[in-house]
C-alpha cells in the first residue's frame, strides 16, 4: 500500500475500494459537505467501481478522504469528488490526495468542477481556471 503521507497530520492514501461502503461514502459527503446525490446505495457503488482510480486517506481507521478520477490515462482526467472530513480539513489531507492523484494521472490534464466553498482550495494548490468550458445534462428517463 503506497503511503503518501506529507499531510499536517499523518495519513496513509489507499487506492481501491477496500474499507469503503456506501454508507460510509455517503456519510463522508454530507458532512464535508459535498453535494452530491447518495441516498441510493447502489447508484453510490456504481459512481465508485466505476471510477478508473479511486483513492482514500486514513487518520489510524478514520476515513480522512476520499478522491475519484475518470481516466483516459493518456489525455484526460477528470477530478469528480474530493472531499475530507470537516475535523480534518485546513491539516493538508486535501492536498496530499491531490499530489496522490497527479502522481498516477502523471501525463494527463487534471480537469475538474469547483465550487464557492472550493476555488481557494484549487487556487493556492496551483489549479488554472479556464473559461472554455461547456456543459449540457444528457438527460435520462430514469
Ligand atoms: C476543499 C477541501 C477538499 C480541502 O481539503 P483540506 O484537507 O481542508 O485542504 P488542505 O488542508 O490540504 O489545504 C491545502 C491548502 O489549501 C488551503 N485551503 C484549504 N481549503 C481552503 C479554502 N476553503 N479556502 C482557502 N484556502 C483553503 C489550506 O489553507 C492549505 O494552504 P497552505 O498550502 O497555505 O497550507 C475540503 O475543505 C472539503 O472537503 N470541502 C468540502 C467538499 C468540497 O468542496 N470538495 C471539493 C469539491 S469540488
């Protein structure tokens, strides 16, 4: 297991699913808060065993954070959710998942959304803004 532990406090950052639920998961993203949709479980496992890395950060057995990336591994990654415990945010665990992530998409272009409670976050760890960007919801009858 790789230890990238140059956080403020010392954390261990795991790649996989191991020791992740979700409940956990879910648990872990309200209280940051990050909002995102993780009332089903089902749909929450998919967002994750689907994801091309996913990396976790442990305090001891305390899920410190959790980071998932979408992949080409040539061109492209895409950053979809970070997020740290609330009693352990401003002690580096952000950044150390961060430098976990650009380490193994090495190569690529790390691209991801901000939000208002996040843009200083991706500003002082040397993120650019780009005003290109284009979205659209591809819409499901689900
Ligand atoms: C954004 C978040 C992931 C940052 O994680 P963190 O572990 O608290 O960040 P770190 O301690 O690694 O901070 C790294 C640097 O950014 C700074 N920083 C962190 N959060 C910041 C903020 N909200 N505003 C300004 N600076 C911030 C830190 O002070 C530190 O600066 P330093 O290099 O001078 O020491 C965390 O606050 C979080 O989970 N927020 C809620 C969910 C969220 O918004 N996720 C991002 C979705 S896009």
């Amino acid at each position: 297991m790789p230890d990238d532990g140059n956080a403020d406090i010392n954390v261990n950052v795991r790649e996989g699913l191991r020791g992740l639920t979700p409940a956990r998961i879910a648990t872990l993203y309200r209280r940051a808060p990050l909002l995102r949709p993780v009332d089903d479980p089902d749909q929450v496992w998919a967002m994750f065993e689907r994801s091309s890395l996913v990396l976790t950060a442990w305090h001891g057995n305390e899920l410190a954070g959790i980071a998932r990336v979408l992949t080409d591994g040539v061109l492209y990654s895409y950053l979809c959710d970070l997020a740290v415990e609330p009693d352990l945010q401003r002690l580096g665990v952000g950044r150390t998942l961060i430098d976990a992530v650009l380490d193994r998409c090495a190569g690529t272009e790390l691209v991801l959304r901000d939000s208002d409670i996040s843009s200083s976050f991706y500003e002082r760890l040397d993120f650019e803004r780009v005003g290109n960007a284009w979205v659209r919801e591809a819409e499901s009858d689900r």
